[in-house]
C-alpha cells in the first residue's frame, strides 16, 4: 500500500496543500485586479489628455477667431473714418469753390466796363483753378496715404493673428507629442503586466503539472509539499515587493498627475501672460494710432488754418519776402539806402517830382533807359526804388527788363532769382516770381517790390511786344495794385527794347552818364522815341566837378 493512499497522511498534508492554492489564487487574483486597474488608470490618463489637448486647440481657435473680428471691425472702423473726413475736406473744397466763383461772378460784373482787364482777371481765376486743382490733389493725396495706413494696420493685425495662430499649432503639436510619450508609457506598462500574466499563467500551469506528477509520484509528496511552501512562501515575498512596486508606480503616477496639474496651470498662466501682453500691445498700438490721427487732423487743422491766412491775405501779402544787406548795398552805391551820403537827398528830390508828374497826368509806368552802357540807370533805378519805398502811401513795383545784361539782383544782393521773361510769358505766376522788401536794418519801407532776373534773353525785344507781356502787366497792375511801376530797360540807341515797349509805358526817364554821353546821343533817342513819348525827365550821373558839400544842410 503506497504511503500517500494512507488516509492519515491524507488528514496531515491535506490543510497544507489547500492553503498554499488558495494563496497563489489570491494572488492571482490580486494581480489581475491591479493590472485591470493599471489599464483603467491609463485609460482615464489618455482621455484627460484628449481632452486637455481639445479644450487648449478649442480656446486657441475662440482667441483666434476674435483677433481677426476685432482686427476686421479696426479695419472697418478706419476706412469708414476716412471716408469720412474725405468726404468732409471734399464738402470744404465745394463750399470754398462755390464761394471763390461767387466772388469772381461778382468781381467780373462790377469790373465790366473795364474791358481791357477783363483777360487778366480771366487769367487769375484759371491760376486760382490750377492752385485749387493742386490742393484737391494733395487732399487726394492725404486721403489715398490715410488708406494705405490702415491697409498697412490691417496687415499688421493679420501678421499678429498669423503669429498666435502657429503659437497654438506648436503648443498644441508639443501637446500631442507629450500625450504620445504618455500613451506610449501606457502601452510599455501594460505589455508589461501582459508579460507578468503570461509568466503567472505559465506558472499555473507548471503547477498543475507539478500535482499531476505529485499524483504520480507519491512517496516524493512530502518533499515536494516542502519544496512548494517555501516557494509559496518566496512568491508571497515576490508579492509583497510587487505591491510595493505597485505602490510605488501609483505614488510616481500622482507624481505625475502633480506635475502634469501643475503644467497645465503653467500653460494657463503663459496663456494668461499672452493674453495679457497682447491687450498691452492693442493698447499701445491704439495709443500709437490715436496720436497719429490727433497728428494728422492738428496737421490739417494747421493746414486749414494756413489757408485761411492765405485766403485772408491780399496777392500783395503772398509775395514772398527776402533780407536786405546793408554793407552789400553800400558797396554797389545804394546811397538812399543807409543815407549817410549827402546826395540821397538828389534822389529824394527826383522821388517827389516824379511822383507829382505821374499824379497829375494819372500815370504809373516808368521806364528808365539811356542813350549808351555805363551811364548808371540800373544804379539810377535801384537808389529811386529805395527812395519810393520810404514814401508810406505809395506802392511801387521794379522790374529788370534789361533782358540782355541783368544786373539788379547782383546790386540788391539776391541770389538765384530766376527768369523775368518766363514771368511775362505767363509761365511763372508774378506773385511767384516778384519779392518784396522784408525787415531790414536801413528802415526802408515794406511796399516795394522787385522783379529780378538771372537768366538772358536773345529775343528780348520780340518778347517785349508779345502780347502776354502786356496781359502779364495787366495782370500785376490789376492784382496787386501799384502806384508807380519802374522798368529798367536796356540802353535805348544800342537796340530796339525800349522802342518795342513803348506802349506798355507812360514816360520815360532819361539817365546820361557826365562826361561820356553826346547831346547828339540825347536827341537820337528823343528821335527814336518819338514825340508822343512824354520824357519825364534827365538824370545826370557821374557829373563833373560837383561839390558834395552843397547837397549838405
């Protein structure tokens, strides 16, 4: 009878082997349960991930969504604005040119019977037209810039729109990259555990395998139900270290879950930062862009106000002004203009005859020739200028026609004055083109100015008798009214200028140089001009034996 049939040894070895079954089926069991929750765990972990990586791509695709509307409505906003102040300076420019041809209408009935001068007050109203046409151009102009500014602040907003946009993309790709490494840590544990189930079932078997063979081997039960407690009892060891790995894993997995917590309150934080720069940058920008328009409209308003002024100003007032240099003016023998040589006083004299003679016979063009070169008219000229101007009530106006040597701006000491003739030839506007007497230290007046030239004529003659000469004229005389009009002619016998500007004066005043002009001179030019030309009078210059004492008081 085998020794493991004996119903004794049954009774002693039968409590042993049930327990150690049902410890390696706990255990089992324990196993499975943690291993079902392992996968429970990382389920959950990968959805929370899903849906942290929605929530972020959702808020980023909302703060996108209201970058653009709100870069849309600035958009809106700013073309509607300048619309509007086009619209606005488009009402001003109608209401000032309804006015402007109002006072022309008016202008041109009261000015009527004045036949002649009706062309020159044609000619003004086109000049008005062209510079009214220029500052239509230039409000379009403002306008077509006010334009492209918020075309270029549109773009701007959809560059930063752009920015945040790919922003989110690589947030959201670092987010994705993360849930991958997290995923992928999940798959790792779970072939793991998967790996532990396998060797655990694998170890089931070998057990069953081990009774089968305790069956058949009966008298080795003893020391095999030996062998199998103490391995029963290592694989509770096994168990009890593989609860505290367990143990372990979730504490790092909380770990985990702290620190996956604390990125995410980290991500909402910079979220918030961006948030908050970009608000700090829209408000700097609209700071920035309202300093511009207050810029802009102090510039129009500046712009507005200037014309203004020069709507309030008379053409006399917009004829610009230039300095007067006293020691240049004492070395070219301007003698009337700081007056410490006794014979200004002559030219005082000359000053108060001329303008008697011009005021009984209603004249005010005066041409001042002489018979040769080197007699000194433009010297004549300049000093009777000088002289007329401190005369308070009298507006006079010079004019360098001697077209083929052009001296008077050298003497008056003016650089670059430009051409007279493309003046007379209707080119150049005369309130362009003329200057008048600004401040100056010689206490000379303010109502005389000057036409000077630089550039010489080859025709001077033709352009003398060319009928816009005589509309050009017409035209100063008109608008800026002065009382005496000297020319400085060429001398009289060397061409034929004075001869075809002849019927663009009054009277002629004669300078002959002392010791250097004929009387037979005189006369050739009293013959030339004809006796319909009043001479108003000689000038003797350069005289012989004159004494300065005689002009002192």
């Amino acid at each position: 009878m085998n020794e493991m049939d004996n119903r004794k040894f049954r009774r002693k070895y039968k409590s042993v082997d049930a327990t150690a079954e049902q410890a390696a089926e706990e255990v089992l069991r324990q196993e499975e349960l943690r291993a079902a929750a392992a996968e429970a765990k990382a389920a959950a972990q990968k959805a929370a991930l899903e849906a942290q990586r929605r929530e972020v791509a959702k808020r980023a695709a909302a703060e996108r969504a209201r970058q653009q509307a709100e870069a849309e409505q600035r958009a809106r906003e700013e073309a509607e604005k300048t619309a509007a102040e086009a619209k606005r300076l488009a009402a001003l420019e109608a209401q000032k040119m309804a006015a402007e041809e109002a006072r022309q209408k008016a202008f041109a009935e009261e000015r009527a019977r004045e036949a002649e001068r009706v062309k020159a007050a044609e000619q003004a109203e086109k000049d008005r037209q062209r510079v009214e046409a220029e500052k239509r151009r230039q409000a379009e102009i403002e306008a077509q810039r006010q334009a492209e500014l918020a075309a270029r602040e549109k773009a701007e907003a959809v560059r930063r729109a752009e920015e945040a946009r790919q922003i989110a993309e690589a947030e959201e790709a670092r987010q994705k990259a993360e849930a991958e490494e997290a995923r992928k840590k999940a798959d790792a544990e779970k072939k793991r555990l998967a790996e532990e189930q396998a060797a655990l079932r694998a170890e089931k078997e070998a057990r069953q395998r081990a009774e089968a063979e305790k069956r058949a081997q009966e008298r080795e039960a003893a020391r095999k139900a030996e062998e199998q407690a103490r391995r029963e009892k290592a694989r509770l060891e096994e168990a009890r270290k593989e609860k505290e790995r367990l143990a372990a894993e979730k504490a790092a997995a909380e770990q985990a879950k702290r620190e996956a917590e604390a990125q995410r309150k980290a991500q909402e934080e910079r979220a918030a930062a961006e948030a908050q720069r970009q608000a700090q940058e829209q408000a700097r920008q609209e700071q920035e862009r309202l300093a511009a328009e207050k810029a802009a409209q102090e510039q129009r308003d500046a712009l507005a106000a200037q014309q203004a002024a020069d709507a309030a100003k008379t053409p006399w007032d917009r004829v610009p002004e230039f300095t007067l240099n006293a020691a240049h003016l004492a070395r070219n023998r301007i003698i009337t203009a700081e007056r410490e040589d006794p014979a200004h006083t002559a030219f005082d004299v000359l000053r108060t005859r001329l303008l008697q003679a011009l005021s009984d016979n209603g004249w005010s063009r005066v041409a001042i020739t002489s018979p040769t070169k080197d007699c000194g008219k433009t010297f004549t000229a300049a000093n009777l200028a000088i002289s007329l101007s401190r005369q308070e009530n009298c507006r006079t106006l010079l004019l360098d026609c001697d077209m083929r040597r052009p001296s008077l701006h050298s003497v008056m000491g003016v650089q670059n004055p430009g051409s007279v003739g493309e003046m007379l030839r209707g080119n150049v506007a005369p309130e362009d083109h003329l200057m008048r007497l600004g401040q100056n230290a010689i206490h000379a007046g303010r109502n005389i100015a000057f036409g000077f030239n630089k550039a010489i004529e080859p025709y001077a003659s033709e352009l003398l008798q060319d009928p816009r000469t005589a509309e050009t004229l017409d035209r100063i005389e008109a608008e800026l009214e002065p009382d005496v009009m000297l020319f400085d002619l060429p001398p009289a016998l060397y061409y034929d200028d004075v001869i075809a500007f002849r019927p663009l004066f009054d009277g002629v005043l004669l300078v002959v140089g002392g010791g250097t002009t004929t009387e037979k001179e005189i006369k050739e030019v009293e013959r030339r001009l004809g006796e319909t030309t009043p001479l108003l009078g000689m000038v003797l210059n350069k005289a012989e034996n004159t004494e300065i004492s005689k002009y002192r008081y």
